[in-house]
C-alpha cells in the first residue's frame, strides 16, 4: 500500500469530526473546538503524507495521476463513479486548505469563546466547511467535484447567516446569508448546465475519460458554451463581475468565516476548477480572452471600491475580489496561449501559457497565507475595539503589536514589495496577461489593456492597504481598545505571517516544474516548464515591467503614508457634502445591490404572482361561457372561498381542447405518421 | 431459504398468491373498523392496520427477492414493476398510518379513516397491477373515491368540507374524461388489454379516434398527477385536508397517476416497439415544462406552507414527467427512482408539518419563524426535507434529479440533442425552487419569533421524521441498491 491510496482519509477526517462536533460537541472542552482543530489538523498531516507518497512515486515521474473509483450511480450504460484524483494541483489545494484551517480553528478558539453553547453549531459547520473544499480537492470527477462544491455553498449561508441570532443587525444578516446562497447558486446552476453539456459531448463526466479523448471531441459545437457555462459557475463560486456582489455582504460572517471563505475555502474552489479545466478550457481560445477580460476588469474594478471603504473588513473583500480577479487573469491568458500554442505547435506559447497557470497557482496561494493573516489580524482588531469602522479605530499600534506588525507584513505582501511572497506572484501575472501582446497574437490589444488595468490595480491595492494600516495603527487613538488578542489568536498570526513573508520564495526552488506537471498529467502536450527557479528570478529581475509595478506600489503607499498618517493632505475633505460623483458610485458599489434588488424582488416576484394571477383569474374572465356550458349545474355548490370549481373545471376543458387543437394541426398538416 | 417458502405459498394458494399483498391490505380495511367498535380505541386500528401494511411490504419484498412473478386470474400480475410500487405504496401508507394516532387534526372516526386509508392503498396496488384498462379503471376509482372521504373527513375544518366537494367535482370531471378516452381507444383497437394494445394500434395505425382517446386519458390522469393544468384541485385538497393525509395524496396517489400513465402510454407507444409516434412525446415534454415552471412560480408567492408544499409537488410531478416525453429505460429508471425520493422528502416535510400543528403552530410560513429555537431537531430535519426538494447534494432530491435529468440525453444508449432544451428549464426550475425552500429555512433559522417556549414534540412523531431523515441521506450518498431495482422495474414495465 502506498501512502497517497489513503488520500480518501482527507476528507473522511473532518466529516468525521463534523459529525462528532454536532453531536456530541458540548460535552466536550471548548464545545467541539478541540475535536475540530485535531480534524484539520489530522487532515493536514494525511494530506502531507499523501503529497509526499505521491512526489516520492512512480507516479509522479511518470506525469499521470493516482485515480482510485468506486461506483456511485449505475444507471444503463452511464457510470458515475466518485473516487480520488491526485496529482500536484490537488495535493497543493490540500495542503494550503488544511493548513490554513487548522490556524483559523485555532484562533476561533479565542475569537469565538464568548458564543459558549452556539460554539458547536459553528465548529460542526466549519468541519464541514473543510470537508467540501477537501473533498473537492480529491473528487475524480466532475459531478462529485459539485457535490462538494454544494456542500460548500451551504456550509458559507448557515456560517455568513451565523449572527443572525440576538443580533442588532439581525435581518441584514440573514439577508447577506441569502444572498450569497441565491448568487452563488445562479452560477452552480450554470455550471451545472455546463456539466450536462460535458456528459452529452463526452458522454462521462470522469476527468481521465475526458481529459483523455478530448482530441476527438475538440471541435464540438457545443464545447464553447460548455467551457463559458462552466465558467459561469466561476463567477458565481470565486465572486467575479458581474456575481461579486455577495462576497463583500459575506462580511456578516464571524470573520473567521470570513478568513475561511477568502482564504482557505470556497472562493479558492473557483481558481481550482479553472486550473482543473485547463484541458478543456484550452480548446477555445476566445472563450479564454473573455475568461482573461473578466479577471482583469474584476481586479480594478474591485479595487477601485476599496479605495474609500470605511469599514476594515470589506477593504479586505474587496482586495479578496481584485485578487481572484489577478488569478483569473493569469489562468485565462495561460489558457489562450496554451491554445494558440497547440494550434500553431509553438513550443513557446505553451511554455509561456504554463507559466501563467503558474502564475494562478502561485498566487492563489500566496493569497491564501497573507489574507487569512489580513483577516485574522483584522478580526483581533475588531475584538479588542469591538467596532468594523476604521474610524473608530487608530494609534493601536502600541497597545496590539503583534497584531500591528503582523498585519504590517500582510500589507507588505498583498502590494507586492520585493521578498514578500506577493510580490512573486503578482509579477508572474502581470507577466503573463503582458506575453500575448508581447508576442504579436490575436488580441493582443485587449491583454495590453488588461495589463495596464492589471498595473493600476497593483497601485490602487498598495494605497487602499495602507491606507487601511494607517487609519487603524497609526495617529491617534479614536476609541477604546481591550489591547493585545489572548494568545490563541496571536499565535496563528505568527505562523502565518512567516508565510505570507516565505511562501513566494518556493519560486527559487522547483515549484513551477511541480506544478506544471499537473499540468502534463491532464495535457501531455503542454505543461513543459523546463527552467530552474533561479531563472525565474532573473527574469523576474531583469522586465522593467517588475520595477514600473515596484515603483508604483511606492507611490501608492507614499500617498496613503502622507494621506493618513501625515495628514498632508485631508481625506476628511472627500467627506463632505459635495462629494464627487465617482467618490459617491463608488460607495454606491456602482449601484449593483440595487440592481440585484430591483432584479430579484421587482422582476422575480413580479413573475411569480402575475403567474399566479393567471393561474387563479384569466380563465375566469375568458372562458365563463365555456365553463357555464361544461359544469353549469354546480354553480351552487360551485361558491368557494379559494376558487371556483368551475373555473378549475374549465382548466381542464380547455387543457383537454388544446391537446386536441396540437394533435388536429400535426394530424391536419403533418400528415405524416 | 426464501425460495422454498415461496414455492409452497405458490402451491398452497396457487395464482391467488399474486394479489396476496393487496388481500392483506384489504383484510386490514376491513378489520380497522371492527376494531375501533369492539375497543374504542383509535390506535388498535392503527397499530394492526400498520402492522398489516408492513406484512404486506415483506410479502412484496420477498416476492420480488425470490422473483416469484405471476399473473393473478389473468387479470392483476405482480411484476418487478408493480412489486416496487407496491413497496412504494405501502411505504407511504405505513408512514401515515403510523403517525396518524398522535396527530391533533385526525377526526373522531378513526375506524372509517384507517379504514379508508387502507382501501386506497388496495385499490393503488391493484391499478399497478392490472393489465386491462378496465382494470386499471376500477381500481382507480377505488382511489378516488376513498380519497374524497378522506378529505373530507377532518370535519371540523370548514376549508377541507370546501376541499372534498372540489376534489369530488373535478374528480369526477375526470373520471368521465377517462371513461370516454378509454371507450375510444377500445373502440378503435378492439381490446382492452394492455399486452395487446400496441400490436392492435401498429396494425390499424395511428388514427385520429386513438389520438383522442389519448388526449381524453391525458386529462383523465392528468388530473391524478396534477399536472398542468389539471391541477388547481391540488392546493386547495392539500390545503384542506388533515396534513397526514395531504402526504399521502402528494406521494401516494400521485405516484400511482405516474404509474398508470407509464402503464398505459408505454404500451400503446413503446412496448410494441411498432409505432415511435413524435408528437405524443412532445406533448408530455410540453406538459413537463409549463407544470414543473407553474408549479415552481407560484409556490415562491404562497404564505402557507401547506400549498408551498402542494405547488412544490405539482413542480416534482413536472420533474418526472419528462419520463414520459423520453420514454427510454433510463428515463423511466429515473422517474421510478425520483419517485422514492420525492416520498422520503415530500413525506417528511408534510410529516413534518403534521409534528408542528400537533404542537401548536400554524400552517403559515411565518409561524416558524425562530422554530431553529423552539425545536432544532425538526428544523433541521425540515432543512434537509427542503434542501432535499430543491436539489441540493449529496441529498436524495439531487441523485434522483441528475439520474432524471440526464436520462434525457441519453435514450437507448445514444445520445441526443432532442430534449436538451427540457434539461435546461428543468434545471432552471430546480435552481428557482431553491428561492422559496431557502425562504421557509431563513424563516426557521433567522428570524426573530414572538415565542421562544420549547415545543414538546411526540416521540411517534420524532421516529417518523428520523425515517424520512436516514431515507434522504442513504438515498443521497448510497443510491445503488435501490437504483438497480428501479432499473429492473423499467425493464419490466418496457419490455426491454
């Protein structure tokens, strides 16, 4: 037995301990915390056993995946069968996703101690949580991949709607949950469409089958909508335009719920079914430019509302969105050079595509180690001020320094000041949205406009990040702060902030030789990435692009330094009656709730009760005579409070005569049968 | 050891042994108000007519195990098809049954309501079981006609007097529909046996008289399945009626309507394998489209929780329609299978609901707001039932959706284009549906409720409700083992 045959454990842990937590958590220390920190923990040292039972296999030198199947749903010839797929990709997905929890758990111990009996419903769900995205990381196929997908959006509404008991702000609460439940779910509905489409060109929905004959079926008509109604459950999972507006309502959530939907879960499980997709995405190079351009508009347009945000903790979602939004970028313009470069045989299209994927991979997770961090240090810092309003906060730099500092790191990374990891990733981004301009391809002016916006995103995240760090550690004190976090919270703070310092250095190493083979175990003919990691820093050393970023991210924090800390320049004076109209859209969110709203509740509910109104009514007035004529001796009996028998009576005559009507007009003209 | 059992009940009893199950459930209707005379005592009945119905159950079971399959008198045959709705018939009534004595609105009569409930259950097995139209007929009647005294026997609610006398009017509306499509079909093809039909109709060829009679049992059943727009009756009954007995009808019975129809359209269409006749197939696709798109509208606007529930299972009838427009093994597999989900699901959700106004609450959706509060388990088991309906996974609603949904494409082995644009409203219905079932869960888990008293809820209550629990998530996770009796009940109900 090899050590990665085991990788079902992952999983089955905290489902496990999902099931322990919510039975029998309160009679347990810390209300079922304990069992759900072992859980993660345990499902971090299998996933470790298993990555390393892999990279030590044949396997893995070999370039093909340890896929293991048992059957599910036998129905006639189709077999859907659920079992493990492992390969780099979902041995790094693992990995972060465990690690990180297990840090978030353990601080929950601190942030959540004062929720006593409610602490099991939180620490069973967020068990649960990490079985979804663990359980995704591992599923051999796609429809197993959506019911963890599932699994996880439920997991987000119960947590997001978790304060929504004895709450001052109960019903905006609760209505954030629905909301992020009802997004989300219009995105899995078109991912599900996708899905059916998939099984209908390649007849299996297993991603061996479909990697593996996805030569023959490459000119499929319907492959394109395939691959844009699987992206379509992108947007809605990973909160890109025109789907994001729930991710930053999601802030209702305790904000560990929040550093786990951003950092380590459910938003991540978007970036991976891209990465994952990449076989199939790659067949269709326009469907990718549109994949790429919504990245890129995602990015700034993200940022952009962040720019004047007041409360620290949607500054962060936003910097969530603009983030994923770089992600996407990086797979999308990856994906169209892997497609150009298959189609042309260019050997160095597709190793230029690889280093996008690259780029995705390694900035998801980077993300992951300095948001969790952002978040866990803004959630020590609502906890000793008790307020999400930054300008109620200030000067607490002297009485929380850990969290200062460490948060200090996390802003370092996120701008993408060089050795912190952010830095690393947000270059190789940049980098590879720039490459399809650069080598003279189709649309190369629009991947040059995206990497403009791409800059101008990398100024904006530097300004709004510290600007954030100024308003709330520097200056003077605004209000009244308990001090420094318990050490429960302060420690995952420490450890993370190692990472999000260190974890952008694996560049130096191999890293993007494993993790392009992933890319290789699912398309032989690409995933080539032959470079040593210190010619990646070289080159990373020797673009100008590198030092233009680098520069503008100074000014960046220059501007929010002599803004916010200096005070050179008064931010008050945006505050005042005669705001400027962008300021005004933008704290608006660009009018998009509303839009939801009027939407949803204007056209939705509309819809349903003239639906409804037919239902009852139309016949009444219509087809009076009709019915009179049908069932005119029941008009005595016929009076009821909720209807009229008649009226139903006529329903049924005029269903039976327009049945009749169908089969007299094919009888009549078809002719044929 | 099953086998020789079940060879010496063929030798002792010789064909009778085929209706067996339905004897039992008809000794049961007999002997439930000879009980209560004798005892005075509701639960008696209940017990020894639950009891009943289990025996009858294994008797199926056993059956289908030993394949013991048969016709009885040329008339009534127990096959693998009929065995597992038999199974799913009894499931139901053994459900109601058992929750029936501790429920607040079940009437004084107790001896005629188990009564009742019994000779529906009898008169459903049998309609499975028949093989002429005359059979079919009959025993459907038995149905309709002990479900209108069923309705209308929660007396002291003025609505289910209303309900009834509805129910009775368009029933019997649809009743004479039927009659009449049937005397046209018997007309034109000479026969009234169902084996036979399809050859008779390949040999006279598609006529207009057999089309009309089609459209006239389309109607006539229609109205048992309440499909659109045979279906207004619907929320008013389920409505007005006792809530044990509104799961019944929305489980029971209208599985049954499923069942004849697959009986009688297969036959004319499919099981001849002679006439592939389009256009039959495009009415019930349109019929699955526009009832599973009513049903799903308006239930988003509806405040009682009730005829949520009846609107959400005129949208499940639409789900399982589309076996009718794709008539292929795997379709039918998928709509048996949906079927036994919809009953742990549907079931449990108006078991469910029968706990709460046993315990004091209203029928509206705002009556439970903070129920999360006042009784978590049955809030969270209402969560599963409605996540379940709306097809959330790993739940049961979700298996049986994908299997149903993606029988679509492919028919007999290949796969088509054809009814993709079915797939696609259907999965847009599903994902609509999902606005008001998540409604109802924000009532129970967010809002705020005027009460926050525990609610005492009777153990009886609590087993039935855990039943229907374990049935969503077995279904859901482990589906195999009842999916390869489905696909033998296709099998035998196809022919192929």
């Amino acid at each position: 037995m090899e050590l990665y045959e085991f990788a079902w454990l992952v999983p089955l842990i905290p489902c496990i301990c999902f099931v322990l937590a919510g039975f029998i958590g309160h009679k347990t220390p810390q209300c079922g915390g304990l069992i759900a920190i072992a859980g993660a923990a345990a499902a971090f040292v299998m996933a470790a056993l298993v990555s390393y039972g892999y990279y030590t296999s044949d396997l893995y030198k070999a370039a093909e995946p340890f896929v293991q199947n048992m059957d599910w749903l036998v129905v006639g010839k189709i077999t859907i069968q659920f079992g493990i797929y492992i390969d780099t990709l979902s041995c790094i997905m693992m990995l972060f996703a465990s690690f990180i929890s297990t840090l978030i758990f353990i601080y929950s111990l601190g942030y959540m101690h004062d929720q006593e009996g409610r602490r099991r419903r939180y620490f069973a769900e967020v068990s649960l949580f990490l079985t979804g995205m663990l359980g995704l990381a591992v599923s051999s196929n796609y429809l197993e991949m959506f019911v963890f997908w599932e699994i996880m959006g439920l997991c987000s509404y119960l947590l997001i709607g978790f304060w929504s008991f004895n709450h001052e702000e109960a019903v905006e609460k609760s209505s954030a949950a629905k909301k992020a439940f009802l997004v989300t779910r219009l995105g899995d509905v078109c991912l599900m469409c996708g899905l059916f489409i998939l099984l209908y060109i390649f007849g299996s929905l297993d991603y061996q089958n479909i990697f593996g004959s996805i030569e023959a079926h490459k000119d499929d008509v319907l492959l394109p909508f395939a691959i844009l109604l699987m992206f379509g459950g992108v947007i809605g999972k990973s909160a890109q335009f025109p789907l994001h507006d729930w991710l930053p309502d999601a802030m209702a959530g305790p904000t560990t719920v929040s550093a786990l939907i951003h950092a380590a879960t459910m938003v991540k499980a978007g970036i991976y079914l891209v990465a994952r997709s990449y076989p199939i995405f790659t067949q269709c190079e326009e469907a990718m430019v549109f994949v790429a351009a919504i990245g890129g508009f995602t990015a700034i347009y993200a940022a952009s509302m962040a720019l004047n945000n007041m409360n620290i903790k949607r500054v962060l979602a936003y910097s969530t969105l603009s983030q994923l939004g770089y992600m996407v970028l990086a797979l999308g313009a990856g994906a169209y050079l892997i497609s150009l470069g298959t189609k042309n045989g260019d050997a160095n299209l597709i190793k230029l595509g690889t280093a996008g994927y690259i780029a995705g991979i390694l900035h998801m997770i980077n993300h992951a180690f300095f948001k969790a961090l952002l978040f866990l240090g803004s959630g020590s810092v609502i906890h000793a001020v008790g307020t999400e309003d930054m300008r109620m906060m200030g000067g607490l730099r002297k009485k929380m320094p850990i969290t200062a500092y460490t948060m200090l790191i996390g802003c370092f990374s996120i701008a993408g000041i060089p050795i912190f990891s952010g830095f690393w990733s947000k270059d190789l981004v940049l980098e590879a949205a720039f490459a399809p301009f650069h080598e003279g391809l189709g649309f190369g002016s629009v991947f040059c406009v995206l990497f403009v916006l791409g800059m101008i995103t990398a100024f904006m995240t530097a300004f709004y990040m510290f600007r954030m760090w100024f308003m709330t550690f520097t200056g003077e004190p605004r209000g009244h702060c308990h001090g420094e976090s318990p050490k429960t919270m302060t420690f995952p703070l420490l450890i993370l902030s190692v990472f999000a310092i260190l974890s952008g250095l694996v560049i130096m190493g191999n890293f993007g030789y494993y993790v392009a083979r992933s890319l290789k175990t699912s398309m032989p003919t690409a995933g080539i990435f032959v470079e040593k990691g210190m010619d990646v820093v070289k080159e990373i050393f020797t673009t100008p692009a590198t030092y233009v970023a680098l520069v503008l991210a100074i000014v960046g924090i220059a501007i929010a330094f002599f803004m916010y800390s200096k005070k050179a320049y008064d931010p008050e004076k945006f505050d005042q009656d005669k705001k400027p109209l962008y300021y005004r859209i933008v704290a608006k969110r660009y009018y998009f709730p509303e839009m939801y709203n009027q939407i949803s509740w204007k056209l939705g509910y509309g819809v349903a009760k003239g639906v409804e109104a037919i239902d009852k009514q139309l016949i009444d007035g219509t087809v009076n005579g009709l019915s009179n004529a049908v069932v005119g001796g029941g008009d005595g009996l016929a009076r009821v409070e909720t209807g009229y028998v008649r009226d139903y009576a006529a329903y049924v005559a005029l269903g039976v005569l327009i049945l009749m009507g169908i089969f007299a007009v094919i009888f009549i003209y078809g002719g044929g049968f | 050891m099953f086998e020789s059992l079940a060879d010496k009940v063929l030798d002792l009893t010789g064909e009778v042994a085929y209706i067996i199950p339905q004897a039992i459930i008809i000794v049961a209707a007999l002997l439930a108000p000879l009980l209560y005379f004798l005892t005075k005592n509701g639960k008696i009945p209940a017990i020894v007519s639950f009891i009943l119905a289990v025996g009858a159950a294994c008797v199926c079971l056993g059956y289908m195990h030993t394949k013991t399959y048969g016709t009885a008198f040329g008339l009534f045959e127990f096959n693998a098809f009929s065995g597992l709705m038999m199974c799913l018939f009894l499931a139901v009534a053994g459900l109601t049954i058992f929750v029936s004595p501790v429920h607040s609105e079940t009437t004084k009569h107790q001896g005629e309501y188990y009564a009742l409930i019994m000779a529906a259950t009898a008169g459903m097995m049998f309609a499975v079981a028949s093989n002429s139209l005359i059979g079919i007929f009959v025993s459907v009647e038995l149905v309709s006609i002990t479900s209108y005294a069923t309705v209308a026997l929660k007396k002291n609610d003025p609505r289910a007097s209303e309900a009834a006398v509805k129910y009775l009017l368009i029933g019997a509306f649809s009743t004479a529909l039927t009659l009449y499509g049937m005397s046209m079909i018997y007309g034109a093809l000479g026969t009234i046996t169902l084996s036979e039909l399809g050859y008779r109709f390949s040999e006279v060829g598609v006529n207009w008289v057999v089309l009309m009679g089609s459209v006239a049992l389309i109607a006539g059943y229609g109205f048992k399945i309440a499909a659109v727009p045979f279906h207004s009756w619907a929320p008013d009954v389920y409505e007005g009626a006792s809530t044990p007995v509104s799961g019944f009808l929305a489980t029971a019975s209208k599985k049954m309507g499923f069942a004849v129809l697959f009986k009688i359209f297969f036959a004319l269409f499919i099981f001849a394998q002679a006439i592939q006749y389009q256009p039959i197939q495009y009415i019930f696709a349109i019929i699955a489209a526009i009832t599973m798109t009513v049903g799903n509208m308006v239930a988003i606007s509806q405040t009682n929780i009730k005829r949520m529930l009846a609107y959400s299972s005129i949208a499940q009838a639409g789900y399982i329609a589309i076996a009718l427009a794709v008539m292929s093994q795997y379709a039918v597999t998928g709509a048996i299978f949906h079927m036994f989900t919809h009953v742990v699901m549907k079931g449990g959700a108006f078991v469910i609901v029968a706990a709460l106004i046993t315990a004091g609450l209203g029928e509206n959706i705002s009556d439970y707001k903070g129920l999360a509060k006042r009784a978590p388990l049955v809030a969270a088991a209402m969560m599963l039932c409605l996540f379940s309906l709306a097809g959330i996974p790993p739940l049961a609603g979700f298996t049986s959706k994908f299997v149903l949904f993606s029988s679509a494409i492919y028919v007999n082995g290949e796969v088509v284009t054809e009814w993709l644009w079915l797939i696609l409203i259907a999965v847009l219905n599903s994902a609509m549906s999902l606005y008001y079932y998540a409604r109802v869960v924000k009532t129970m888990y967010i809002e705020e409720g005027e009460s926050t008293e525990k609610l005492v809820i009777s153990k009886v209550f609590m087993v039935a409700i855990a039943l229907c629990v374990i049935g969503i998530i077995v279904l859901g996770v482990y589906p195999q083992p009842l999916l390869r009796l489905c696909r033998t009940a296709a099998i035998a109900l196809l022919g192929f």
